[in-house]
C-alpha cells in the first residue's frame, strides 16, 4: 500500500472568480454582451443576473469553507467595480473587496486573488481591449492600485487567469466577446497578454511583497498508449512544448510561483484527437489524473513553487467528484514525494455558477445553488469526502 502525505501547510481551497459568482456585475464587457444577445445566436445561453449573490453572501460562503476543513480560498477581484471608468477607482469597490478579504482571513482562510479572470470594464473593451498596444500599461496600473489596497490582505496575487484560453474564446472563435474570429489578432492578444503580465508585475512588486503568479491552463498532449507513431509523438511533443514552455519562458523572473489549471488531455492518434469516451464530465470532458501527474512532473523544472489553482468537474449528480478529486490528490501526492514543490490544490468550484457562454447548467460546484429556492447553499456528499482528505492530511492507496 502506498501512502500520500500533505504537509500541514499544503493548502486546500476552492475556487471562483468575481463575474461568474457576485451577480450584477453591470459596467463589464460581459454583462453588456449577455444583455444585448443578438437574435438568433446560441450563445450566451443565458444572462449572468444575480449568479449566486456572493456579493452579498460571501460571509456565509467562507463560513461553509470553514465547515468543510479548507484553508484557502482562490477568488477575483472585478476591475469594472473597481475602476468603473478610466479617470476614476471606486473607494467603495475597494472597500467592499478589503471586507471581503478581511472576513475570509478572520475565518482562517488563506486568499489567492485574481487580479483579471476574462473580464474586462466596458470602457477598456471600448478602448481595443487587449487588442490595443495601451493594454499592458493600463493593466499595469490597475495592477498596481490592488497591490496597494489588497495586499495586507492577500497571500498570492495572480495578475491573469488563463490568457490562451481568452484568447482563443473571444478572438479565435468567437464565442466570447469581443466575439472576433481573426487568429492573428488572438495571437497577438496572447502576446500582450504576457507582456501585460509582466508589466503588472514589475508595478506590483513597487508596492508589494506578496507572492505574484498567474493561472495558466495547461492541456496535456499525449499518444494512444495501445499504438502511437513517430509522427503523433512529435506532434503531442510540439504541442506540450506550444502550451507550456513556449508561454512560460518568457515569464521566467517575473512568476513568483506557476498557478496551473487543469482539465484537459488530449490523446492524439493519427494527428487527431482520439480521447476515451466511457470516463467524462456532464460536458464530455474526458478525466485523466494522470495528465495532471504528468505536467507536475514537466513544470518541476521551473524550481519556483506550484498551486494547483483550478481543477475539477460538471457533475450535477455528484457521481464522479470523489473519485476525481481521491485521483487528482493522488497525483499531486505522488509529485510530491517525487520533490515537485506542490503547495496545493484548488477544486472548480466552490459553487454551482456561471460557465460562461453556457450559463448556469454546468454544475460544478462542491456546494449546488439551487436556483428555485433562493439560491439556497447544499454542499454535495464530494465536499464531505474532500473534507475527509484534508482533515487526515494523507490518502492510502492499495
Ligand atoms: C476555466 C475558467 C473558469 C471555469 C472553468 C470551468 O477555464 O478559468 O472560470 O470556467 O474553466
């Protein structure tokens, strides 16, 4: 039998990023999108409205983390609250985010906080966004403004959540807003989103010493076990390279830390995508712990320290989230006791919530909303086991 260890400061949290939770938020890129759908688009499927109130309710939202034995909380900061114009930064914004942080310190709880999670305030939408060459330098104050109002309250700051993925969801196809289909274009957003990182993080670190990363989703390429060619080997080593060191090189000195997202492998056979089918989320997301296992292993060589800074599932039926959660534990046990410097693991999500351009069907959350009761709070049966875990600080696997 082998036996995983977490070490007593290995952080357990959840995650949820401010548009997708608070509700209202009304001076965005997104709400302005979801509000004016266009006829005859599928997509958003539905306006985000009041998501689930954690503007409001964020007090009794930690008092449930602490109930169920997590450390930390992984939540963003909303920039359109913040500086609802380009001239101004709310004073009351502010307040309201130190309240908010304060109130999870008080409960125990450490807080990574996301400085951008995909939206974006309307006025820098109508500025270009992050198609403008001004982009990094706006960003870069704004950056810094949190580090000054934030920082006694934080413990990790991460600058952007998953450039790639933004840009190839609102410039490569589309689907979010801006909703530009010009793969140029979502190159270069990618770029100045890297650059834009580095701004933020050479302005922060004026005003701060609080650890400042990122969270960056990495895809993990793989062959068919059964049967691969030379060619689909190269291609998944050409792909994990893209993903990975690619993006993070240039970020070499300016990550205090490597926030990685996981959800997804691909396995390529005959240079396509050949995932199994019989093991996947309510999206059709197949679930492989060990893609995960396996990019721990590839980011050890970065030396700086990795958080798991989202993973998990839609699972509307709590059928699989133990065991995805037992599996993606177990991984990050394992790369521990092979000297990868994992400090912890975040599950998607805290709560049911927005998915974005699908609305609220996706469930992936370790507490359900029920969205015909008041948006009342009932933690799934996977929270206790997670609980359980993170109690015992160990797993045993035979
Ligand atoms: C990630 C996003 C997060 C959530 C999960 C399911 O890409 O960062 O907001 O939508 O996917």
């Amino acid at each position: 039998m082998d036996i995983y260890h977490f070490p007593d400061d290995f952080l357990f949290g959840a995650a949820i990023s401010a548009h997708q939770t608070e509700g209202n938020n009304s001076n965005s890129d997104w709400w302005e999108w979801e509000v004016n759908k266009p006829p005859g688009k599928k997509y958003p499927i539905e306006p985000s409205g009041i998501a689930c109130d954690f503007y409001n309710r964020y007090g009794d939202d930690f008092d449930i983390c602490t109930q169920f034995s997590l450390n930390a909380i992984r939540l963003s900061i909303e920039w359109a609250r913040i500086q609802p114009t380009e001239e101004t930064f709310s004073t009351q914004a502010i307040e309201h985010y130190q309240d908010i942080l304060k109130a999870a310190k008080q409960k125990g709880l450490k807080t990574f906080v996301t400085l951008h999670h995909f939206t974006n305030p309307l006025w820098f939408a109508k500025k270009g966004g992050w198609a403008s060459m001004d982009a990094g330098k706006i960003f870069a104050l704004y950056a810094s403004k949190c580090a000054q109002a934030f920082s006694e309250y934080t413990d990790a700051f991460l600058t952007i959540n998953e450039p790639q993925v933004y840009a190839l969801m609102a410039y490569t196809n589309g689907k979010w807003p801006p909703n530009k289909i010009n793969p140029y274009l979502s190159y270069f957003v990618q770029m100045n989103m890297i650059r834009s990182q580095i701004l933020a993080y050479d302005a922060m670190k004026k005003y701060t010493d609080t650890p400042i990363g990122h969270a960056h989703q990495i895809v993990w390429y793989e062959t068919d076990p059964f049967g691969s060619n030379i060619i689909d080997k190269v291609a998944a080593r050409v792909l994990n390279y893209l993903n990975d060191d690619f993006y993070l090189q240039p970020l070499r000195g300016k990550l205090d830390f490597l926030g990685l997202n996981y959800y997804f492998t691909k396995r390529i056979r005959y240079l396509g995508f050949d995932n199994p089918t019989d093991y996947v989320s309510d999206m059709g997301w197949w679930i492989n712990p060990g893609g995960l296992g396996e990019l721990l292993r590839e980011l050890g060589k970065y030396e700086i320290p990795i958080y798991v800074t989202e993973n998990g599932l839609a699972d509307s039926h709590d059928k699989y989230r133990q065991q995805f959660i037992r599996d993606m534990l177990i991984a990050c046990g394992q790369a521990l006791a092979n000297g990868v410097d994992v400090r912890g693991y975040f599950h998607w999500s805290l709560l049911d919530n927005y998915e974005w351009h699908h609305g609220f069907w996706p469930r992936f959350g370790l507490v359900e909303i029920d969205r015909n009761n008041n948006l009342a709070r009932k933690p799934r049966r996977s929270f206790e086991y997670y609980a359980k875990i993170i109690r015992e600080r160990r797993i045993e696997v035979d």
